[in-house]
C-alpha cells in the first residue's frame, strides 16, 4: 500500500488535457501521474520530459519501450515491468517478441541493433551500473550519438519511475496488472507491493 494517497482525478481539473492524452496514449492515466499531482510543478515538468523522451524521435518508439521493459526487470520494478510490457504491445511490438524479451541475444526475433540496445537497457539498470565501453561500442555500429543519447534518455528516465514507483509502492492499474499477469507469467512476474 503506498504511504502517499494518489489524489483523485476529479480534484485536478487543470490536469485534464494531459490526462486525456495520456489516456489516450496508454488507455489509462497511471496512478503515479495521480501521486506526483500533490506537486502540481513536478508533474507538468515530468509530463514534459517522459513525452519528450518517449515519444518521436530517431529512435524507433518500439525499441524506446522494450529498453524500459529491460532496466525495469533489471531494477525490479514491477510496476514499471507492467507499463513498459503493456506500453510495448499498444506501440506495435508484436506479443510474442514481448514475451521472448529475455531471450533477446538469441532469439531470430530480435537483430543485432536490438539486441545492442537491449544489452545496455540490462546492464544500464543493475546496481552498481554495469554499461562497460564496449557495450557502447556496439551501439555505435547500429546508432549514431544523438541516437545513443535519446536511448540513454529512455534508461534515465525508468530509472527515476522505478524508484519512484517501488519507493511510493504504486498501485498498479488494471490494464497493465491483467496484461503482465497473463503474458509475463513465463517470467515469474507477480504484483508484489503494487497490489
């Protein structure tokens, strides 16, 4: 249960454009987008970010998605292994890839570039970070800088969800809770504290 009570939608009326783009976006408004409305300044700063970096850019939205699905399961954070895993599916990414994810360095589902990006996402969310050169190395093969920035982007910014959502012990929404209970299950994923 978390130790901050999200605040209710109907009390954060000038929310509600962002609320229905991210509803439509995601098809729910997350409950930690509810938490960080008690700092109203924070929210509109963050919604900014997140949207900044996961939305267009040169990097193809599929792959922003699956690299925070992997620093989510490296970090542990089952909320955010639930979004991102969902996310994945509503921006094109096909179940089956979702659910081979941990197979990454050796399934045909994956190529090279991926598996490059994937790579990082891993060893980018254990503690202590374990991103050595040479996984930058092979970045560079497949993505020039400004493409590797907007991937590390995507590492930083699940890195603050999952101590946030961990930390705050999130609620999970139904949406994203059916979806990761009915695909992830293979992977041993549970709700734990975001019940």
């Amino acid at each position: 249960m978390s130790p901050i009570t999200p605040v209710e939608r109907s009390e954060l009326r000038e929310f509600e454009p962002l609320f229905k783009a991210v509803e439509s976006a995601m098809g729910f408004v997350p409950n930690s987008f509810l938490t960080m409305a008690r700092w109203p300044e924070m929210l509109n700063a963050f919604s900014g970010y997140a949207s900044t970096v996961m939305g267009p850019g040169e990097v193809a939205v599929e792959l922003k998605q699956l690299m925070a699905f992997v620093v989510s399961q490296a970090a542990g954070c089952r909320y955010c292994q639930a979004h991102t895993a969902h996310g994945a599916l509503h921006k094109g990414v096909p179940k089956p890839k979702i659910q081979a994810i941990f197979e990454f360095e050796t399934s045909a589902l994956f190529d090279a570039a991926e598996r490059a990006a994937l790579r990082v996402a891993l060893h980018a969310g254990m503690v202590p970070n374990a991103t050595e050169p040479e996984h930058f190395s092979a970045l560079k093969v497949y993505f020039t800088d400004r493409q590797i920035v907007e991937l590390v982007a995507v590492l930083a910014l699940f890195g603050s969800l999952n101590r946030w959502n961990d930390t705050m012990a999130t609620m999970l929404e139904p949406e994203p809770a059916d979806f990761a209970k009915s695909t992830l299950d293979h992977l041993g994923w549970q709700l734990g504290k975001h019940a």
